[in-house]
C-alpha cells in the first residue's frame, strides 16, 4: 500500500505543477484531504519534510516582465478591466504558490499544528479566488495568460527563502496587506461599469484576504513572542532589509487592524506626503 503523501509532499507537488488551473485545482484537491484527515486524526497526516524549488513552476503564458515594463491601461475602459483583472488573478496565483511554499521551505521549523492548518486554509481560498478570476476573465472574452504580467511579487519569496520571520513581515503583512488598501477601489471600477460578477468575486477576495493577512501577524507575533523580541521592531528592521521599496499611502487602517497589524508598524516605513511650500 502506497504511504500518503505528507503535506510538505502535498505543497511541493502544487509548487511543481506549471499549469494554473490545474496547480489551484491540485491545491484544492490537498487542502480537502488535508482538512478531512485532520478532522479523522489530528496526526493522520505528517508534516514532513521538502525541498521545495526556488521558483514554483508556471505556464509558458503569461509573459512575465519587470514590473516597470507591464503596459499600463487605464480601467475606465473595457481593455482596463480586463487588464485589472489579469493582474489580480495573476497575484492570486502566485499567493497559492507562496503558501504552499511557506509549508514546504518551513516544514523542518518545530511549529504548532495551528500555523500548517492555517496556510493550508489561505492557500485553498487562493485557489478559489484564481478560478473566480479566470471566470471573470472569460465573461469578458479574455482568459489567464492572455496579457503579460509581472514577475515581481515572487522575490519576496526568492529573498526570505531562509528567514519565516522575514517572509511572514514581507509576505502577508506588506504585500498582502496592500490589497486590503487597494481593492475596495478595485470593486468601485466595476460596480461603476455594472459589472456585478467581478465585483461579487473582488467582495470575496476582499473578506478572505483579511485573514490570511491575520494569519501572518499572528505567526509574526508567535515567533517574537517565543524568543522575547519586540515584534514592532523586528518589523521594522527585517522590511527594510526585504521589501525593496517603502510602503506607500493610503492605508485601509481599519482592515489592517483586523488583520493585527497596528499603525505604528507601518506608518514609519510609509512614503510621507510633504506638504506643499506655503500651504
């Protein structure tokens, strides 16, 4: 009888799948039979180990260019949406891939079972909100792939491959966190062009990504806890060495909050608005 896969197992085969229906479906498929065995046997299933690649595997499309060289489109039009909506299926993409690999790269880090069961969760809603993208796109005559996009987001990863504190600062409480500041703008544009299936979808991101953003602090602040370190400054310090720009204003304060992440963490590291001379 084949042993079943542990979950670092589990997490290193959605990072090794390329194609990305089937790598969220792949991640869907794990995250239910994660959660089934859990609710069986809280140990039926080992975390284990991995050695997960330094670069999940992607399709051959979307063409992914520097972030300065993506066209820009302006979403007041039809070509805009469309491009807006690439944009957030191709960030969702890359959120199921980052959460699977949080669990593999940090599988050998003796964590409660809390922290596993908590990425495995984000990465499932991931998976969701990439299909409800892809849906979206295709309601509008485009599919994943069909536009260029940006390699960015995945050196955050590439530059915490060693350092969890440092990914979960970087990852769901920097990066993350700015969709909780920009997609309410995002559902505005839609609901202004009555496009209810695309604001429907954004409302669902919006509502889940408060969580995985709170899952983040709340490792975060476990992490600072167990070795009696100020989790305020430790913030600080390891976003200046891993975020490779500052963060920039406005800032959605009230889902920040929700998500544990309190203003004087991430005001100091903002983009300041200088007042304009004589006014």
């Amino acid at each position: 009888m084949t042993a079943p896969l542990t979950l670092a197992q589990m997490a290193n085969d959605v990072l090794t799948t390329a194609d990305g229906a089937a790598k969220a479906a792949l991640s869907r498929r794990h995250a239910a039979a994660w959660f089934a065995a859990r609710a069986q046997d809280p140990c039926a299933i080992e975390i284990g180990t991995a050695n997960p690649p330094l670069h999940p595997a992607r399709p051959d499309k979307p063409e992914l260019l520097n972030p300065r060289d993506v066209p820009k489109r302006k979403p007041g039009s039809e070509a805009g949406r469309i491009a807006l909506l690439h944009a957030v299926a191709h960030i969702e993409l890359n959120a199921v891939d980052l959460h699977w690999d949080i669990i593999a790269r940090f599988s050998h880090v003796p964590l409660p079972i809390g922290f596993f069961d908590d990425w495995v969760k984000a990465a499932d809603e991931e998976s969701k909100h990439f299909g409800l993208m892809c849906e979206c796109l295709e309601s509008l005559g485009s599919f994943y792939g069909a536009l260029p996009a940006h390699r960015g987001m995945w050196q955050a990863a590439e530059d915490t491959a060693e350092d969890l504190m440092g990914r979960l600062a970087v990852v769901p409480m920097v990066l993350e966190a700015r969709g909780l500041d920009v997609t309410p703008g995002m559902i505005k544009i839609f609901r202004q062009a009555k496009l209810t299936q695309a604001v429907e979808a954004l409302e669902v991101i919006y509502s889940e990504e408060v969580s995985h953003v709170a899952y983040g602090s709340k490792w975060f602040y476990f992490l600072c806890g167990r070795d009696n370190l100020d989790p305020k400054e430790v913030f600080h310090t390891l976003v200046r060495k891993y975020f490779r720009s500052s963060l920039k204003p406005p800032f959605n304060e009230e889902k920040r909050a929700d998500a544990g992440i309190p203003p004087d963490f991430y005001w100091p590291l903002a983009d300041q608005i200088k007042p304009i001379a004589g006014v």
